[in-house]
C-alpha cells in the first residue's frame, strides 16, 4: 500500500466479506490440495477432468455494491490479472461473477470484455 489512507480503505473493503473469505480460505486449502489460490477479492481454483486442466477465476464484487449501483460495479482489474499466472497453465479458463459486465463502470465492462 502506497500509504496509512491507502490501507485504511482496503481494510474496509475487505471486512465485507473476512468471515466468509476466511472460511472459504481454511476449507479449499484443505480440500484442493494446492489446486486453489487464495484472493481478497478473487479465487482461483483448478480440476483436472479427464485430461484436460479446466481453471476457473471466481470474482468478487460484493465488497463494493450497494443496492443502485447499475453501470457503478467494479469488479478491479487486478482481480483479472491476478488470476492469469496461477491459472497459465489450464487448457479451459473460466471466470465465474454474480454481476454481467453491463453493470460494471463502463471504464471496466470495456477492460474485462478485452481482458477476458
């Protein structure tokens, strides 16, 4: 984090969702066997089916929704590009959210449809 303000607000972004994000970390850990990559506001988790290694990005957006928030989401850029080096490696890449693109900021719906 660039400073204290700068932490500040990802510790409050991140208290949305930390009993549930501390749970999901404690049960895949121990069930994926290194096949699960931990984020804050994205998971990744990868299955081997029948040969073929099959990843999938699960974004978070909750930590930042409120209840009119159309063409205001951001899901974050970095949930994207944090995914790609765990997942480098699978032949089938999914990405998994709640929200469509056409409710994210139209400065994100752009980069994730070009990302993605």
């Amino acid at each position: 984090m660039k400073n204290s303000t700068d932490k500040s607000i990802m510790e409050m972004l991140c208290s949305r969702t930390k009993v549930l994000k501390e749970f999901e970390k404690t049960y895949y850990s121990e069930n994926l066997n290194g096949s699960y990559q931990y984020g804050d506001f994205e998971s990744n988790f990868k299955f081997d089916i029948n040969g073929c290694k099959v990843g999938v990005t699960s974004l978070n957006a909750v930590w930042l929704c409120g209840l009119g928030d159309d063409k205001e989401l951001f899901i974050g850029i970095d949930q994207i590009t944090n995914s790609q080096s765990f997942l480098s490696d699978c032949d089938i890449k999914i990405i998994a959210s709640h929200i469509g693109y056409d409710l994210l900021t139209e400065a994100e719906g752009k980069y994730a449809k070009e990302t993605t």
